[in-house]
C-alpha cells in the first residue's frame, strides 16, 4: 500500500507539473489537464486492488495456518480396545480413581462410589471442591490418573466419543454454543435427529414439554445464536444447552450449577422437563443451593481429594457447615 500510494502521487506529480508547463507554452488546455489527472488515478486502481488482495492474501494464510493446526490435532484420550471383566450393574462405577491436572494440581485421590440406574444424585461441596472436575470424568472430558471409571458396565475408554456422547448430556456451569442459529445449537452433535424438519423437531420438543422454554425465544427455532457478540445471557444459553441435552435423551444426564442463572418460574419449569425423563435416566446434580437437592436420593459430599456419601439431606447440611466451620 505504501508503494501503491507512493507511486500514485508521484505520477499526479509529473502529470500536473507537465500539463502547466504544456499550458504555459500553450500547446495544452486546463480541460484536457484535468481529464488526464482523472486518467492518472484510474490507472492506479486496479494496483490498489492488487494490493488490498495481497494483504487479504497474507491475512488469509495466517488463518489457515491457525485452522489447520487445530484440525490435525489429534484428540488424546484414546479408544481402548480392552476385554472388560469387571461387569456391574450400575450405570457409573469410579474404582479407585485419582486425578491430577496436567499442572500438577491433584483433585481426587483414591475414589470409590457408584451411580445406580434410575436415581438422583447430587453432589455438594465447596467451590473449588472438585465437583465440576468428578463431573468431567464421569463424561470423560479427562483421563483419570489412576483407577478405572465404568460407564453403563465396560470401561468409559472403550467408547467410541459418539457412543459416550449419546449416553450423557451434561450441562456445563458454562455451556459452549456455537454461532449460528438455535435450532442448530439445541441439535449439536445429536445423531438421532439428523435432517430431522422443523415439524418434527417441534413434535419431539412437544413430548419432552419443551415448548414453554422454546417459546422464551422470539423467532423459535429460527432464533440466531451469535457468540462472537452478547446477544445471548448466561441463563438464555444455559436453557439451550439444557434443551440440547434434553432431546438427545441420555441414560445419565448432569446439571452442573444448570439453574444458577434461571428465574425461579423457569427453574420450576426445568425441573417438570426433568421429572418427565423416563424413570430408568440417572441424574447428577451439582448445586451450592441445597434447595435444589432436597429430593436427591443420594448425596455425596465432595472436598479434600475426597468424595464421601453423605447418606440424608441434613447430614449433607452438617458436612457443609463443619466445612465453613474449619475455613
Ligand atoms: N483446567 C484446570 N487446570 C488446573 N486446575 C484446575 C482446572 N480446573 C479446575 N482446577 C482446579 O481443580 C480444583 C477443583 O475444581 P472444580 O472446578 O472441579 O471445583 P468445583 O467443586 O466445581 O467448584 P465450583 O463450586 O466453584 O464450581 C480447583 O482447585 C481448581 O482450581
Ligand atoms: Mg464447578
């Protein structure tokens, strides 16, 4: 560009200072002066354009670099092909299972419990207790250092991701949603529904009482998602990834902090929707308020590398205040 406008002006230069002097001499009008100074910048139009492709070029290549780094990257948690011989009947089986972050930090050492089919759980703790972290696991978001995790009886590294995804919905403390519009973020990722029509769609949101959350959304389905910008709130996303995990489903499904950022009515609607899953789906719930685990029919406290069955609501009651307690 500096080249580009540098020559530009360059020529103006010499055709202007020509031209007067052509004018001075009387062998040139001031007319045909200013028609050719128009020539002068047409005949640089087309190098500026080159030069805008140039750079667009350059701006194009760095991104490729970017995506096609990220598009050979290779996923590290590997499908085992394992003979399993630790068969169980529960849905969710940790045996001995420790895990550190890859910076070192350890956050479960040595955990044992189990989900049954059908129940619901919930898991209580401190912030920063490793509540969010068990819930990774479970979905296998991460490997456990140590100790094998079973899901619905064979080892969790035996599932193809597609497999695992079908059996789980989770429902981040942060949900991911992808630019586009809602009907494509509440359908991500679900195999059952693809090319599914809008009229389909509305029928299977009608039997999982999904209507009233898709009515909260102006244009419906249509509603576009954008995440480059804050055209969405925290609680807007959170109902679509509830949404999304709702439709796909799943044997085990697992709100992490799901409602923290819902009204009250709406919360009270989302918990209709979960009652209305087939009796045999196991539900973990995640919560700081205990209101919204009194109907669990476990719960397991979760803190200092440990994960211990709580047994009753009060006695979960009892854990949390010796732990404000001692803090
Ligand atoms: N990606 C990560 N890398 C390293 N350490 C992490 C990572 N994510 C969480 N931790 C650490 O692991 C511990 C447990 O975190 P986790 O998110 O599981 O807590 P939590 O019980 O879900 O807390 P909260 O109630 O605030 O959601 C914390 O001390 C946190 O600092
Ligand atoms: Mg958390």
């Amino acid at each position: 560009m500096p080249i580009y406008t540098f020559a530009s002006n360059i020529g103006q230069l010499i055709v202007l200072s020509l031209g007067i002097w052509l004018i001075i001499q009387g062998r040139f009008t001031v007319g045909l002066l200013i028609s050719f100074i128009a020539y002068v910048s047409n005949f640089y139009n087309p190098l500026r354009q080159i030069a805008n492709l140039w750079a667009s070029f350059q701006l194009t290549l760095a991104a490729w670099d970017r995506i096609s780094h990220l598009l050979s990257l290779k996923s590290n948690l590997q499908i085992e092909k394992i003979k399993d011989e630790t068969s169980t009947s529960s849905l969710v089986k940790f045996q001995d299972v420790s895990f550190m972050y890859p910076n070192g930090k350890e956050v479960l050492k040595h955990v044992n419990f189990e989900l049954q089919r059908g129940k619901t759980y919930a898991f209580v703790g401190p912030t920063g207790g490793g509540k969010t972290t068990t819930a990774s696991l479970i979905s296998r978001l991460y490997d456990a250092t140590k100790g094998n995790i079973l899901l619905d009886g064979k080892n969790i590294n035996t599932y193809t991701d597609c497999e695992r995804a079908s059996k789980i919905g989770f429902i981040l403390q942060d949900p991911i949603l992808f630019s586009g519009t809602f009907r494509e973020n509440i359908l991500y990722g679900n195999s059952d529904c693809g090319g599914i029509t809008n009229k389909e769609l509305e029928h299977r949101l009608e039997s999982a009482k999904l209507t009233n959350l898709l009515d909260k959304f102006e244009k419906g389905l249509e509603t576009p998602v954008d995440m480059s910008g804050d055209s969405i709130s925290l609680g807007q996303k959170q109902i679509i990834a509830f949404m999304r995990a709702i439709l796909r489903n799943p044997k085990l499904l697992i709100l992490d902090e799901a409602t923290a950022n819902i009204d009250t009515i709406t919360e009270q609607q989302l918990d209709i929707i979960i009652r209305n899953l087939p009796e045999s789906t196991t539900k973990v719930i995640i919560a700081h308020r205990l209101s919204t685990i009194e109907n669990a029919d476990e719960i397991f406290f979760v803190n200092s590398q440990k994960i211990i069955a709580a047994g009753s609501f009060d006695e979960a009651l009892e854990l949390l205040m010796k732990e404000k307690g001692e803090n």
